[in-house]
C-alpha cells in the first residue's frame, strides 16, 4: 500500500512540474508566446523570402557560361528572395522533345531557350511560350531599338513578341593564319568567290594522310553552306524566293556562281574534302581545322573548341574574314542574325519573377558566356568587354582584331528573312538537289533547275 500511495505522489509532481513547465513556454493552451510568435513570422517571411526558386533550360554546356550567369544572378538577387539554377538539355530532336514534354506537363520549367525560329513558333502555337509583348511594352523595352533593329522583330510569331533574341550571330570563315602567313597571303577583309577559291589552292598541299586542305565546308552539317553564307550577301534575307514568296530563287546567277563553287572546290580543284569523304569519314570542322588538315573553315560556332586546348591541343592563331561573295556589289546584305530566343513557361508558377530575370539576362546578365563564343545582342553592351571575355584565357591563340572586327562589331544592311512559305518543305527538296551536285549526280546547273521544279509546285 505503502508503495502505491508514494507511485501516486511521484506521478502527481511529474504532472506538476509538465503542467508548469507548459505554462512557462505558453501563456495558454493554444496561445503562442508574442516572442515566439514573432520569431517563427520572421522565419516564415524569411522562408517565403527565399521561397521562388526558378528554373532555366538550355543547350549550352553550364561551364561555357551559364553557370556563371546563374551564379551572379543568385548573389545579386538574394535580397529579393529569387534564385535560380539551369539544365541543360541537348538541342536534338530528342533533347526539344523532352523539352516540349515538360513544358506542356508544366514540370518546373520557368525559363528556357530556342534555338531556331520554326522551334519558337511550334512553342508559341502550342502554348508552350508566354506573350511577353505586355510586358515588354510595360518596361518599355522595344525590341528592335535594343536588340537588332529589324532583324529582333522578324522573330515575332503572328506579330506577338514570344521571346527576346538574346545572342548576336555575325560569322564568317575561320582561317589558320599561321598558315596564311606562311604562304605570304593576308588576311582578307573582302573578297570575291573566285579569289576565295584561288586562295584555298594555294593553300592545300601534301598527298594522302599529310593532306593539307584549302578548306573544310561541314557540308555532312550544313550543306546549305553555299546560301547561307554566299549567296544571301547578294540577294538578302529571302534568298530561297522571289516575287514575294511565290516561286523559288534556286536558278538566280548568284546561287548559282556560289553553289558550283563550292562543288568545284571539292571535286576539281580538290582544295576540300569531297562531301562523299565529309559523309562517309564524318569529319568535323574540330578534327579538320584544328589538327591542321584544313587551313579554312566555314563557321566560327566551334569556338568553345578552338578555346579547348587540353581536347585539341594547337598553338596556332585562329583569325577571321567576312565570307566572300558571289559578285562585287556597292550595296551588299551583311550575314548575320539573332538567336537563343528566350521564352517563359506559361505554365510557370513564378512568372514575374522569371520575366525579372530574363529581362535581366538579357540586358545585363549574358557576358559571362562570351566567354563560350556567344555575342550579347544587347546593344549597350559594351564592345570591348565582350572582346576580352570573348577571348579570354586564349589570348595566344585568337587573333583580337579580326575578332572584333568580323565576330563583334555589328554591321548594317542585314540579311533578314521574311517570306516562310513552305520552308521546311523547299529546304527538303533544296538539300536534295544539292546532295546530287556535290555527289556530282548532276551537275549544278541542272540540280538547281530541278529543285527550282519540284520546290515551284509546292508553292501552287
């Protein structure tokens, strides 16, 4: 008994000692103390704060760049509770498949980037791309005056502004100047096609696997190489068509000059590798250009490459010209363009704080990947910033003048596309046509007659 009673009392003074130990932590039940209630407010405003997590996909490999932007945003944004990490994804058409698939499913996609125009207008038609023309219009940000003139509009979809063009592509034909010097050639700064052709003979050299080329056309890439690039500098932005969209420009001189060109160059003067060995042998301006075996190349987008000098190691200087063109002319077309077209989800759950952040991207954020190649369309960038992050950590091997002065410093009078009629169709047959030219199935003159042909019924 004697035990039961003193169990009774040691139960009593721990529920003694509990019920007052409650009291001191609560004035009462349910009630929190002011002090705590303040702290955990704070806390859940602190938590909100930092709360908006954002994030962006793209194609470009996170150390050539976005890291580094991601990086710079997340510290000068902390204090608005907004940050925001990035995915690459791979620009194939599994990769903008995948893309497309979480940006329907709504899977915490904010922001992210096209990289052509047809891509941009499937994401905008299928509601996969936000309207950004009111907001645009609210910050009073005019696309053409900040980035581009006309050419940043011609990538409105049905007139509506669904991505801003945040990166500036001028290029032109990456030569080994090392090699130019050698043979006493200078650097060009214009020229015609039949000078370009000329030099690339005196350049090559050598027999079998000592081979040294002219130049490399990546024609198993682009094999359209010979209107992108030649011909668009004489006939402009809508170098596949004429009378307003109505039939095809295939048989004009110019592309035509510029097309039997580049099949002579491969199989006469054999000053570049055949499209049949580019195909077959599936040879990359990395393999032919920077290990020596071409002293030309088409386009300058390996620059990330040609700055990799552990994967292709080099000590030669890399330099660049306008690329040449079918005729002189007084008035010419300049190559160039916009890309990496940034949208928001519309599905996004944190849209102003995603349009914060593009808008700061674009005009402010994007100079860490100049550092990968990439030029900032944002006119107030400043030029020479660009230069030394374009170049930097290959200042021995990137010649800075023609850099700035192909790559960089923006020109006028480009080329802007505005006629699609039945684009992706023509480009089919076009590619075709050119494939039997350069397999010399046919000779230029009568493929490109065929294609004008076949790519005319289309367009009835």
């Amino acid at each position: 008994m004697k035990a039961k009673r003193l169990g009774l009392l040691v139960l009593s003074a721990l529920l003694t000692v509990m019920v007052f130990a409650g009291c001191s932590k609560n004035n009462s039940p349910g009630i929190t103390a002011p002090s705590e209630a303040s702290q955990d407010t704070d806390t859940e405003k602190s938590e909100s704060k930092q709360s908006i997590k954002l994030k962006m996909w793209g194609a470009v490999p996170p150390e050539a760049g976005p890291q580094a932007v991601m990086d710079n945003f997340n510290k000068a944004f902390a204090d608005q509770g907004i940050s925001i990490e990035y995915e690459r994804y791979v620009n194939d058409d599994q990769g903008n498949m995948k893309l497309e698939t979480n940006l329907l499913a709504g899977n915490d996609i904010d922001i992210y980037v096209s990289y052509t125009l047809d891509g941009l207008k499937k994401r905008a038609s299928g509601k996969m791309a936000l309207d950004l023309t009111p907001y645009l219009e609210q910050d009073k940000i005019d696309l053409a005056d900040s980035f581009g003139g006309a050419m940043a509009t011609s990538y409105n979809v049905d007139g509506k502004s669904y991505a801003i063009p945040t990166k500036f592509d001028q290029f032109g034909i990456v030569l080994n100047k090392d090699m130019f010097d050698a043979a006493g050639i200078p650097i060009p700064t214009e020229w015609t096609m039949d000078e370009f052709r000329e030099i690339a003979k005196k350049l090559t050299h050598g027999e079998g696997q000592e081979k040294v080329y002219g130049m490399f056309f990546n024609t198993q890439q682009d094999i359209f190489c010979s209107l992108n690039y030649f011909s668009v500098q004489v006939l402009g932005g809508d170098v596949f068509y004429k009378q307003g969209g109505k039939e095809t420009n295939f048989t004009d001189p110019a592309i035509v000059k510029s097309t039997r060109t580049v099949a002579d160059m491969m199989n006469v003067d054999k000053s570049a590798p055949t499209h049949v060995d580019s195909v077959t042998q599936k040879l990359t301006q990395e393999g032919m250009f920077l290990s020596g075996k071409s002293a030309m190349t088409i386009g300058p987008w390996m620059i990330r490459s040609i700055k990799d000098k552990v994967n292709y190691p080099h000590s030669f200087v890399t330099a660049f010209a306008p690329y040449p063109t079918p005729e002189k002319k007084s008035d010419m077309f300049t190559q160039g363009g916009l890309g990496d077209l940034v949208s928001i989800n519309p599905k996004s759950k944190n849209i102003d704080a995603a349009w914060t952040f593009l808008k700061w991207y674009a005009t402010e954020g994007m100079l860490p990947l100049s550092q990968g190649g990439r030029v900032p369309a944002y006119k107030q960038f400043d030029k020479d910033s660009i230069l030394q992050a374009f170049i930097s950590g290959a200042e021995d091997i990137l010649d800075a003048q023609t850099t700035k002065a192909v790559l960089i410093d923006p020109k006028t009078n480009y080329a802007v596309p505005s006629i699609s009629n039945k684009l992706p169709e023509i480009r089919k047959v076009l590619g075709e046509e050119l494939e039997k030219i350069y397999l010399e199935n046919k000779t230029t003159e009568n493929g490109l007659a065929d294609a004008k042909k076949r790519a005319d019924e289309l367009l009835k």
